[in-house]
C-alpha cells in the first residue's frame, strides 16, 4: 500500500541528497521521511473520515445525557469502556475527541475516552487472548479501563480548558455545534469542505509533535543497534518497564 511512499523515500535519500544505502545516517533519514509522510497522510485521511462520523454522532444527546443524570462516577466508565468498543486508533481518537469537547462534553470525560481508545483496543484484546489466555487479557482490559479512568477524573479535576492548544480552541470557537447542523440539515457534500478544512487544522495543529516523535525514532532507528536495549529491559532490571514505556513513546 505505502510501497510508492517508500520508493519516494529511497529516490530522496539515496538518489537526490547522494547518502549512502545502510549507512546509519541513510537509515534514520529514510526512515524519518518514510513515516513523516505515510502518518500525514493516515492522519488527514482519518480526521476526515472521522469528521464525517463526528458531523452525525448524537454528540448534543451524549451531553444532555451527561448533564441530565447523576451518575455518580459511571460517566467516566462509560467513557472509558467507549474508548475500549470503538475501532480507533490515535489517528481517530484525536478527532473525536475534538467532536466531544466541542459538544460541550467535559474534558474529564473526554480525556478518559482519549486515553483508553488507543491503550485498549479489538486488535490488542485478540492477540492477548491467542499468546497470553483469558487472564492475562481480562487484567489488561482492566488495567487499561482503570488507567484510562483515574487519567481523566484527574485531569478533569485540574480544570484544563483554558490550557488546551490555541489550534484546539479556534476550532471550538469556529465551529456549528450539533444542534446547528441538525437545523440546517446540511448534506455530506455541503459539509464536506468544512470537514476537509477542519481535518487539514488537526493535522497543522499535531504536526510539530509528529515530527519530532518520528525524528527521535529515526535516530533509534538508524543510530541504535538492534537488541541495544535487551541488557535494560530484562527482567533483572527493577526499572525495566518504566524505560519500556519511555521507548515506546516515539515509535
């Protein structure tokens, strides 16, 4: 599918800038362009699929729903146990999470979806369940509903509206809540530039951070050996998965 990426990627590094194939310096920088340009395109094809979903999700029910009923806590489980059903990956969970904070959802609530989407999901629950056996992966699935759970209530409870990336707010403020739209009962293709243009926002606005994610793993990629880390991360080592986790950060 990406292979007329890659050929791109190879043509750049190795034919235009002249860098040597297998080199340390050609591997990272075929690397960094490889999947700079292949999570740009995921992404701004996702957003806009997902756009599509958010124009039609009941966001406005979800809300009244919220802010009718006393839930007692369980709103932030049924937000967490929404992330874990849906198909998601990050490239998704990002804008509809943009769909609930501009449906006027909680942040709490939101962040709690945000952080479980992509912990948990249908692809990850399978492969547990064929290499690891129920157990394990019922401790997963609850470790990732609790974890999602306890990131979100607390993160509500810091009030965090007003530190949200400014690209964050102007779609916030620039957009037609779900009750506008309802009313002018626009089509697909009348709502379709407004998604594109809001999709090519989100990728503008997360881009930096893609970026520099990519570039730290292209420098894994090209500069570190394979099985560096094995001596870190064995089971000897007391901080074995704390440094697991940092690694996994930009890859």
């Amino acid at each position: 599918m990406f292979d007329w990426l890659q050929n791109f990627a190879d043509w750049l590094i190795y034919s235009v800038f002249a860098i040597e194939q297998h080199t340390k310096l050609g591997d990272a920088l075929n690397f960094f362009v490889f999947d700079t340009l292949k999570i740009a395109l995921l992404l701004f094809a996702i957003t806009t699929v997902m756009g599509i979903v958010n124009s039609y999700f009941p966001v406005e029910k979800v809300r009244n729903f919220l802010s009718r009923n006393k839930l007692y806590g369980l709103e932030y489980l049924f937000a967490s146990t929404f992330g874990v059903i849906t198909p998601f990956c990050s490239c998704s969970s990002v804008p509809l999470f943009i769909g609930f904070v501009k449906g006027g959802i909680p942040l709490g609530i939101t962040f709690t979806y945000l952080i479980t989407a992509p912990l948990v999901n249908e692809v990850a629950i399978a492969i547990f369940l064929g290499a690891f056996g129920v157990k394990i992966t019922a401790i997963y699935v609850g470790t990732g509903i609790f974890l999602g759970i306890i990131g979100g209530f607390t993160l509500g409870k810091l009030k965090l509206e007003k530190q949200l990336s400014p690209w964050v707010q102007n779609i916030i403020a620039n957009s037609q809540t779900e009750e506008e739209l309802e009313e002018e009962k626009l089509t697909l293709s009348q709502r379709f530039p407004s998604i594109l243009k809001e999709a090519y926002e989100i990728v503008k606005g997360v881009a930096p951070y893609i970026i520099i994610g990519i570039a730290i793993g292209g420098l894994m990629h090209g500069f570190i050996p394979t099985g560096f880390f094995e001596a870190y991360i064995s089971k000897e080592n007391p901080f074995a998965v704390p440094i697991a986790v940092i690694l996994g950060i930009p890859n």
